[in-house]
C-alpha cells in the first residue's frame, strides 16, 4: 500500500506475502478485489413490525453481505450521511494483518468518519470463515448498523465437510427506544441509572414479530413485508451449511430448528472437530457453521428458534420458518416455536464450549509456554457516583487521539504511561459478594506487549453490585485469533488449573464466553504490529468501561495513512 514506505520492508509486508503465495500455491486463481460503495443514513423500519428510526447502510439494515475467497481484497467505500453522528466500521474476525489503521475501531485505529465524510477501507481477507461487521462508535451497532462477511475457501481446497446449499443466518437483539436514550440512561448517577433492559424482540436476518397490541406508540404493522419471517426453503434429503453470527447488543441465545439436529464444524473461522447438538448456544460476537440435513417429514414446516439465555428472558422467542419445498411458502407449522433450553442452566452451555475443539486435520497446538500472564477481574463498580464495569478495577477509557496514531507518532502525553494492573488480590478477593470496594477508578493506559511474545489472558468473573448475581461477558480480541485453553467455575487458581490446559487441540477463536462465576483461559501470539482492543462485546458493558487496548510492534509499522487522522493531537497543525 502507498501508505508504508518503500525503504521499509515491514513484517506487515512479509505477513501478506506468504498469505497471498500458500493462497496461489493451493492453485487459486488471481485474488480479487471486491468494491463495495456504502451510504450511511437513518432510516424509517419496521424490521419487527413497530416503525422506528434504524442505521442504515444503502437504506437496508442487516446491510450487504459481503462475499469474498481467502485472499481476496475488500474496498469499502463509506460515506457518513448520519447529519449530527460520528461513525466507524469494525470487521469483526479480521486480523488486519498489515493493515491496522483499518481495523475500524474509533478511538484505537482510526479518528472516526465525520457526518458527510467518506472513507475508504481497504483490506486484506486472509481466512476463509464466517464473520461479521459493526460500528464501533458509541453504541450504534444496536441502531441496527451490521451485516455478515462470508469468506469462501481458494478454489481447490477441500473442506472437511460436503453440502449442497447454504445459508447465512444474524441474529440480533432489538429495541424500541433509541441508542441516545440508551446511552444517556447508563451515564446517569446512581439513582437515576437506567439499564437498556430487555430488548423488544429477537430478529433473524433483520426479521422479527413484535406483539403490535402491546406497543405503546409508534406505527406498528404486523403484515409489513419488513417484519416477514425469516424462510429458509429445503429440498427433502438434501444437506445444507447454515453460517450462523450473532450481532446481539445484549442477549446471548440459543438458535435451534424444530426436530432437526445440528451439526458444528466452525467456529470464529476455524474447523472444528464435528460434534452434533440439538440446538446451538451462540454470544454476541460469535459466528458458528453448522451441517444441517432436511431428514424430517417433509409434509410439514418447522421452526427456526432463537430463545435468550444467560439472562432471565423478558422477550418473546424470535422465529423463523425451515420451509420443505412444495409446503405453502410462509405456513406456519401445527407446533408452538421451541422455547430452548433453561436460560440458568450454565452446565449445558459450558458442555457445548468444552465440546469445541480443533478438527484434527486442521488443528494448530498452542505454544506450550507462555511469556507473560495478564489476570482480568470483571466486576461492576461506581466512579464518581456512576456506574461502571471494571478490570482489576479499572474502567476503561479512550482518548481523543487514537492510540494506533499516539503510539506510532510518539504522543505520550495524550494517554496515561502507567501500566495498568495484571492481576488483583487472588487470595483475598471473594467473588460471590458484590464487590467489597465499591469505587474503581478510570484509566486510558494500555498493555504493551513485546512483540513475538506468547501472552496468557485470564478472564476472571464475579459478582456485580447485586447480591447473587454475576453476568455472562462474551469477550472479543481485535487483530487475533486465540486457543481456548481452558474454563471453568469459581476462582482461577494459577497454581492448579494451568495443569489442566488443554494444549493438545484447543479451539482457535476471536470471542470467547466467560461464564457466571466462572473464568476462561486463553493464549495468542502478540505478533500483529498494531494496536488492538479486547473488550466484553455487550454494547452497555464496553460503553461503560469494560475493556484494555494492546500495543505490539508499532515500531514495524510505516506511516500511517493520513485518512485515519484529523482528531484529538493528529488534527493539522498539532
């Protein structure tokens, strides 16, 4: 790219050559470059039937899915016609190797695009897989701005699975009050605080069915085309691949298909040694491929199910329809919708999590050791009378100036240098009581991590300020992929549970699920020159404060393209 320097063959460069050369060893034709022209603007839906004011990318919301083989080049073309709104666009799963600056995370990699400013994403797709886009600025993702992004495997690989068709299905949790409403309730004091609370409704690709009798103002339609079920049409005895991705603000869920079982083959990009579950538990962030097989009557329709989990449920099921051709497109069966599993049945989702792992011909071992060890205590804590989620006790925030551009541009006085803690009180701390200390603090310092280094991250759950009560936390890593080493309940114990690692064929991910009083282990090689963000990837949770930034090899990097800058101390003229 014009932007790195000629003189300064970077590992970056390196990085996307051997990408590029094993893509055209394994017979691939040329890569090509996919353009995609995008305009963002606030729009009139009805994706649930009750009329509100959704982002939109083209006027539609889910937006395009973005279709692309291992290798390809993607240009995306965004111009911001939100009138009085910042944005930014994340590709969630996309390592950016040798792109960091389009990482698409304002505040880390990029200023954000101004109302009527376009900017240009460029980037490399180096994995075939199912992922997902978003905005990452405020908490717009929940306004509806996100799509899929599926990644064909190079032609003449052999994927360790057959079908004749596919699918892809996003789920996605819905509210009727704005994200400004949202938002302005979690940054009130204390006893004005108020949580986004259960959405409306749950939608499968962008479609749901809010009860119109129940909605308490607002346009609400429910024969609108725009809130029609979901239709996935079968051939009896045919098999299908179903790309599954949650975009979920909130609610973590279970996805089932009445009377169907469903076979797991990836997951976050990675083949996974199959294994077969009757319904699929899925967090914010994940994406899954799953094998299904029309094998049922075929002289009836069934439903497609996604049910909340993790959270007591205060939403209706969201539906869908698997549609056997020559059945009346639309008709409903003769059944209730399924209603999953227990939503508090922690054990039955941490089977699924144990039961991923590597697909034997495809499988990556860990390193064995690690170089360094980060434990993160997630509590919920007050700073300032306002409520905040916590790492060590500590609550995240981000500068003005993107730490990509501080770091690079050595601007060490836009963020503190004090690094923030690795690890809290292990032996003392007890994580079934609210938080003993009450009050953390704010910090905008980041981890530096030594570049080649192999980095453990233990995420460590615990109670919040409620009694008896302790939250799922899907967390996602920016510019990586990681091995689950390991989870489990209660407290981490860093003398006992290492031993007990699974090194042999852990699962290689980009997000993973800590659990209610539990902690998850995971390990990944910090040698991605950038800066990247780990955060919970519930939308509140990281808007209040939940997660830290890594620095690893800037120093790699050539100039910076100017079209990231313009805020903070990279404006003209600082």
């Amino acid at each position: 790219m014009k932007s790195i320097s000629n003189h300064d063959m970077t590992l970056s460069k390196v990085f996307l050559s051997f990408i590029l050369a094993s893509i055209l060893s394994l017979g691939c034709a040329q890569a090509k470059v996919h353009y995609h022209k995008w305009e963002i603007t606030y729009q009139y839906k009805s994706p649930d039937c009750l009329n509100k004011l959704a982002i939109t990318i083209n006027g539609q919301t889910p937006g395009p899915t973005i279709y692309a083989s291992q290798g390809d080049t993607i240009v995306v073309e965004v111009k911001n016609s939100l009138l009085t709104e910042n944005t930014a666009i994340h590709w969630h799963g996309i390592r950016q190797i040798g792109t960091p600056w389009m990482d698409g995370t304002e505040g880390v990699t990029q200023c954000p695009i101004l109302p009527s400013d376009t900017f240009i994403y460029r980037f490399v797709v180096d994995r075939a897989g199912t992922y997902m886009y978003h905005s990452h600025y405020g908490m717009q993702r929940s306004a509806g701005l996100n799509g899929m992004i599926v990644v064909k495997v190079p032609e003449g690989f052999k994927e360790p699975f057959s079908y004749d068709r596919e699918y892809s299905i996003l789920l996605n949790d819905w509210w009727h009050n704005s994200t400004y409403d949202q938002a302005t309730g979690l940054l009130m004091p204390e006893n004005q605080f108020k949580f986004v609370g259960e959405p409306q409704s749950l939608l499968l690709n962008g479609r749901g069915r809010f009860n119109c009798s129940l909605a308490a103002s607002g346009s609400c339609n429910a024969s609108h085309p725009e809130c029609a079920p979901l239709k996935l049409i079968v051939v009896p005895g045919k098999t299908y691949l179903l790309r599954i991705a949650s975009v979920t603000s909130l609610s973590a869920l279970n996805f089932e298909i009445e009377g169907h079982s469903l076979t797991v083959v990836e997951a976050d990009g990675h083949y996974v040694d199959p294994f077969i579950v009757k319904n699929l538990n899925i967090y914010s962030g994940e994406t899954y491929s799953v094998i299904l097989r029309a094998d049922q009557n075929p002289t009836r329709n069934y439903w497609l199910a996604s049910n909340v989990v993790s959270r007591k449920p205060g939403t209706p099921t969201g539906i869908g329809l698997l549609n056997y051709y020559g059945i009346p497109h639309g008709r409903f069966p003769p059944t209730a919708p399924p209603s999953g599993p227990l939503w508090n049945d922690t054990y039955y989702r941490m089977k699924q999590s144990w039961a991923t792992r590597a697909h034997p011909n495809f499988n990556e071992p860990p390193p064995a050791k690690s170089n360094r060890v980060i434990i993160l205590l997630n509590t919920q804590n007050r700073i300032d009378g306002l409520t905040r989620w916590s790492l060590n006790n500590v609550s995240h925030d981000f500068p003005h100036t993107p730490y990509l551009i501080a770091v690079k541009n050595k601007l060490r006085h836009v963020f503190e240098q004090k690094p923030p803690p690795e690890t809290y009180d292990i032996k003392n701390y007890d994580i079934n009581v609210p938080p003993p200390n009450r009050n953390a603090t704010r910090s905008n310092a980041i981890y530096k991590l030594q570049f080649g280094s192999v980095v453990d991250l233990i995420l460590q759950n615990a109670n919040t300020l409620t009694a008896n009560n302790s939250e799922t936390h899907p967390w996602h890593l920016h510019g990586h992929d990681f091995w689950v080493l390991g989870s489990g309940w209660g407290k981490f114990n860093p003398e006992i549970d290492p031993k007990n690692y699974n090194l042999k064929d852990p699962i290689m991910k980009n997000n993973v699920a800590l659990q209610p009083y539990g902690w998850t282990a995971i390990r990944f090689k910090a040698d991605n020159p950038g800066v990247w963000a780990f955060h919970c990837h519930i939308e509140s949770h990281f808007f209040m404060g939940m997660g830290i930034v890594f620095e690893e090899g800037v120093n790699r990097l050539g100039k910076l393209p100017t079209s990231i800058m313009g805020c903070g101390q990279s404006k003209v003229g600082n």
